[in-house]
C-alpha cells in the first residue's frame, strides 16, 4: 500500500477565518475617518429657507389685518352714510336784472355781446345737525346752452337749517355769443319781449356733523329758463318777469 505524505500547507480561507485561525490584526497604516461636518452652505440654505417662510407668513398675517381694517371702516362708513345721508341744498333764483346790455350785429357774421348781469341765489340748508362746506364756487348765465358771462364767488359755511343769500355779478364786454345764440335773443325779445335765461352754479362740497363728515364731491345747479324782460332792441337794461324759480341741484355722491 502506498504512503500518502501528509499535506503541511495552510488552509484555504475565503471570507470569514476559518475555525481556529485568528483574524489578522489592523495594519498599522488604516486611517481612521473622524465622523463629517454639515456643509455649512447647505446650512445656510436651509436658514434662508426657514427666514424666508417666517417673513411670507408675516407678511401675509398683515395683508389679512389690512384687509379686515379696510372692510371695517368701509362698513362703518356706509352705514353711517346709510342713517345720516343729507339732503342737498336748495337753490331759488330770488332775483335778477341785467343792465348796459347791448348785442350788436344780431344777424351779421360775428354777433357780440356786452352786458352786466346781477343775481341773487338764496341757498337753504335742510339738514337739521349737518354742516355745508362749499368751495370753488362758480356762477353763469347761459343762453340756449352757450355761456354768455360767468364769474367765481367766494366760499362759504352753513350751519344746519341755514340760509344764505349768494350775490353774483357777470359781466361780459363785446364776447363774440355765436350766431344761433344771437339771432335767438332778437327773436324772443321781437316776439314776447322777454328773454330766458339759464342760470348756473357749481361748487365742490361735503357735508360734516361733529363726529363724521362726508368725502368732497361736485354739486352743479341748473336754473332752467330765468326770464328777463327786454322789450325791444333799444332797451338796455330789464328784471326778472315772473315767479322765483326753484333750480335742480345734483350732487356726485
């Protein structure tokens, strides 16, 4: 029988060290790896992010207050306005006369006009607790929609249940009125001897009590159809034919 000589070689280990073989110690060259930092840019992002979150949420917070504050006050107003809304002011034409008044070439290509008008408006307030502020005030006289003479009057007050007498006077010297305005004036004076007249006022106004008033706004006066007797082309002066007329006031609220 053949001798088999006993192998001396050293066992093959794949993987983990076989059972009675010691695992090789760390060499001493393995570096050891200290555990990272953050990225501090990535930190700053994620600073930003979180400043930038907070500010959009107060930013939005004071959106939403403005917005409450804006929608109360509208409420408020309009109910104010709803419970104390004024009445407007009444206007009469209580007087008028017209004096050096001359239209030359009525019928000729270039119609001109001088004359003086001199009105008296009595303006009422009916407002019982409520105050008129009226500023800006200004007054014509027109004829058939064209303006013949208009002048600024001066501003003024009035307490609740008050009345005042406006004292106005227009004057225009050789203003060229147009043709249809011209041969208008000759025809009413020819057939009724009189001549009507509008009489207009517009100022800008607001109304106030003590604790609440209202916004500006414009308020126009129409006096329609004002008649001034001037019997024939000769005469140069007239007044007012007729009753006083109470005048259409409109307010821009």
């Amino acid at each position: 029988m053949t001798n088999h000589p006993k192998s001396t070689a050293e066992p093959v280990v794949i993987g983990y060290p076989a059972a009675g073989i010691a695992a090789p110690l760390p060499s001493a060259t393995a570096y050891t790896y200290a555990t990272p930092r953050p990225d501090p840019y990535y930190a700053d992002l994620r600073s930003d992010a979180a400043f930038s979150a907070n500010r959009n949420l107060l930013l939005y917070r004071i959106l939403i207050a403005a917005s409450v504050a804006f929608l109360l006050v509208g409420f408020i107003s309009f109910f104010l306005w709803l419970f104390l809304r004024p009445s407007v002011p009444v206007f009469i034409v209580s007087s008028a006369t017209v004096s050096a008044f001359n239209l030359s070439s009525p019928s000729g290509p270039t119609p001109q006009l001088s004359s003086s008008f001199n009105l008296a408006l009595n303006v009422s307030n009916p407002n019982k607790k409520m105050g008129v502020n009226y500023f800006h005030v200004a007054a014509a006289v027109a004829y058939e929609g064209v303006i013949l003479a208009e002048t600024a009057l001066s501003p003024f007050y009035q307490e609740g249940r008050a009345s005042t007498t406006l004292q106005a006077t227009l004057a225009t010297r050789q203003e060229y009125v147009g043709l249809d305005a011209a041969r208008g004036i000759s025809r009413d004076r020819a057939t009724s001897g009189a001549v009507r007249f509008d009489v207009m006022v517009e100022a800008w106004v607001w109304f106030k009590t003590s604790a609440w008033s209202t916004s500006g706004s414009v308020m126009k006066v129409y006096c329609e159809g004002i008649s001034i007797s001037l019997i024939n082309e000769t005469v140069t002066s007239g007044s007012m034919a007729g009753p006083t007329e109470q005048c259409q006031v409109n307010i821009g609220w």
